[in-house]
C-alpha cells in the first residue's frame, strides 16, 4: 500500500501542476491578446490624429498662401486644387476619429469636438478666402493636448 501511494502521489502531482501551469498560460495569452488589440487601436488612433494635423496645417498653408495671393495664376489655381482635394481627406480622418472614441470614454470626445471644430473653422476661412487662423491653432493645440490623452486612456485599457 505504502509503494503504491509513492507511485501515485508524484505523479498526481505532477498532472494537477501540469493542468495549473497551462491553465495559467491560457490566461496570460488572452491578456496578451487583448493587450495587444488596445495598443493596435491606440497606435492607429495616434496615426490618424498625426494625419489629421498633417492635413489641418497643409491647408493652412494653402489658405494662407492663397489669401495673400489674389492674383490667380498658374501655381495658384495648383494651391486652390490641392486644397480642393484635401476637404474630403480631413472629413475622412475626422470620421476615422470619430470610431476611435469608444475607446477613450474619458478623453475621446474632446478629441472628436475639437477636430469637428477645426474642420469647421477650416472650411469657413475657405469659403471667405481670408480670416484669422489664430482660432484654428488655438484648436490645434486643444486637440493635440485631448489627443495626447486619450492616447494614453486607450493604452491604459490594455490592462
């Protein structure tokens, strides 16, 4: 009786530590997983905001140069197209934007506000072809600080 328990305890022992051990590693590849799924969504949440703002200053740039130039020539009618085509890109980086905020509860809406603001802002000087741009860089800023937070809200989820 003695042997046979000898026998057995060890290798009872050494199942149940088995089953423990890949019980264990199932857990730490689903958080794996989801970890690596919220920093996926924060890296291209991060990515479309600095697209956003690529955009944003592109067409201030145009504006600018556009405001200060009446007479229309060659590379104006060049400036006025590209900033023709770079309205649909900033309403398509803003709705990118716009998914992104479930997950940043917290920060998300502000950082969807103020580029819905900018986006505003931005087509307003277009149709005047003239105005203030401090506004708009007074937006930037907010968005960029709103950005920077929900940035780290969505990586802060991964846990």
């Amino acid at each position: 009786m003695l042997k046979i328990t000898q026998i057995i305890t060890p290798i009872l022992i050494f199942i149940f530590g088995f089953l423990f051990l890949k019980s264990i590693e199932n857990i730490k590849q689903q958080i794996e997983r989801q970890s690596h799924f919220y920093k996926k969504w924060a890296d291209e949440f991060f990515n479309t905001c600095d697209e956003f703002m690529k955009c944003t200053e592109r067409m201030l740039a145009l504006l600018t140069f556009i405001s200060n130039n009446p007479n229309i020539n060659e590379t104006w009618m060049h400036y006025q197209k590209e900033l023709n085509d770079l309205f649909p890109a900033l309403s398509e980086l803003e709705l990118r934007i716009k998914r992104f905020v479930p997950f940043a509860p917290k920060f998300g809406n502000c950082v969807k506000t103020n580029a819905s603001e900018i986006l505003n802002k931005l087509s307003e000087l277009f149709k005047q072809k003239k105005g203030n741009v401090d506004p708009i860089v007074n937006l930037i800023v907010e968005f960029n600080k709103a950005a920077k937070l929900a940035h780290g809200e969505m990586l802060a989820n991964k846990k």
